[in-house]
C-alpha cells in the first residue's frame, strides 16, 4: 500500500542559484546516479520559463524547466531539444527529448517522444500509432519506464508502465473544459490524478497552478506540482517526473494562451 534567473543555454550549461543542499549517506540501492535525491522527497514543484522571444513574437522556442523541492531550492533542470521546423509547424504535437539534468549539470534522466503524423486523436490511442507517448531513460540509454496515452472521449487519459511494460499507473485528467483558466473566474488548480493500477486508488496528484493574469494571459510559462508516495521506487518518481512533459504538452501547450 502506498501512503499517501538567467537560464541555460544547453544541457551542459546548468549553473542555478539557491540550489538544494546534497543528501549525505544515500547509498544506491539500484538507484539510478543523480536521482539519489528523490529518494527523500515526496512532491517537486515544475516552474517553466518564460520564453520572451515566445512572449513578443509566437515564435515557438525549446521549452525549459526549473524542478525544485517544496523549499524553492533547485534539484534539477529540464531542457527540450526539437527541431526549429517542427516547433513552428507541429507545435504541441512535435517530437522531442527532454534532457534533464542535476545542478552540476549532467543529465541523469531522459524522456524521448517521438514524432507520428497521426498521433494525438483521442478515439484511436490504443492504437500504438496514434497514441502519444514518450520512453523514460535513466541513466541515458538505460529504459526504466514508458508512457503512453489511452483511449478516451472527455477525460484525457495516459498509462506508466514499468521497464518490463507492466501497467504501475492510470492518469485521469479532469474534464477537458475543467482545465481552461482564465483571468475570468476559473482561477482553480487543475488536478490530474494518479491511480494506482491495480486497486484504483489515488496515490498522488499533478497539479497546475494558477500563475497570475500576466503569465496565464501572455505567455505558457505555468507552475506545477507533483505528489507521490513517499515509500514510491525511486524510478518510478523520476518516470513520473519526466513523463509529465508528455502531458503538458498535450494538456497545456497549446500556442500563447489568450
């Protein structure tokens, strides 16, 4: 049972402020190196940046993203490597790598979402063609986990499974309608629910929070959370962490908002 700046310019080029302090006596236990950490946590905050090329001219740019404990203090730093071409004509249905780094920058997880033309469409996802989806490695080269999106009508829904391709989670999105917010009164975090497999229980919550009329209005540049069980395999946390970027992009990148 489960109880419940100045940003860097490439993958190598992590150099943050106010980062969190490293854990002493962490041994690794088939823990993958640099994901030690998550071991003592049970939530990390997703800040992404804001892009001000994005925010005068639409032009679609890489993606980037501060992931830091409840403290405020960074652990690690995402950054998307996409083809300029396919951001401009695909956008939030363009194949990516999520390269996600510690704070001496080296990249200890990884997410690979790869490009179909026909992906996306919610009545066909159990088919392995157009489903979205993205692999998890950790470390680089090394498959730890796999997400994939399934068949639904109103209420986006996605699947983690293990390394061996066995189901480990269902994320239930709410209602489609119910994730819109607007300066206008629908100011609520949207929650996305964590269930576990088998029981369908709730385990967890990704949460997207309410930035301020500014951000929500002008830019894409929104603020997340991520809860999990504390007692969770130190891998499955970095799945769920890395295959959140499959689910803002099909939930919430969707061009300058207003």
């Amino acid at each position: 049972m489960y109880m419940i700046s100045k940003q860097p310019t490439s993958v190598n080029d992590v150099v943050p402020s106010g980062v969190a302090p490293p854990l002493g006596g962490v041994t690794d236990f088939g823990i993958p190196r640099g994901l030690e950490y998550l071991a003592q946590i049970d939530q990390v905050l997703i800040h992404q940046a804001v892009e001000l090329v994005e925010v005068f001219s639409g032009w679609e740019s890489k993606n980037r993203y501060e992931i830091k404990n409840t403290l405020g203090q960074q652990i690690y730093f995402a950054m998307e490597e996409s083809s300029c071409l396919m951001r401009q004509c695909c956008k939030q249905g363009r194949g990516f790598t999520m390269h996600i780094t510690d704070n001496n920058g080296q990249e200890v997880l990884r997410g690979i979402h790869p490009f179909r033309c026909c992906q996306g469409c919610c009545c066909c996802a159990d088919n392995d063609y157009c489903a979205m989806d993205i692999i998890i490695e950790a470390p680089v080269g090394n498959k730890i986990a796999f997400f994939r999106q399934r068949k639904f009508y109103c209420s986006p829904r996605l699947e983690l499974l293990d390394a061996h391709d066995r189901p480990v989670f269902d994320i239930q999105a709410p209602c489609c309608c119910r994730m819109i917010q607007c300066p206008c009164g629908c100011t609520d975090d949207v929650e996305i629910n964590i269930l576990d497999s088998k029981s369908k229980e709730r385990v967890g919550v990704i949460s997207k929070q309410w930035a301020g009329v500014a951000k929500e209005c002008f830019t894409k540049a929104d603020n997340f959370s991520i809860q999990f069980p504390m007692d969770l395999d130190v891998k499955m946390k970095a799945a769920l962490i890395a295959g959140f970027f499959l689910m803002e992009m099909m939930l919430f990148e969707y061009g300058n908002n207003n």
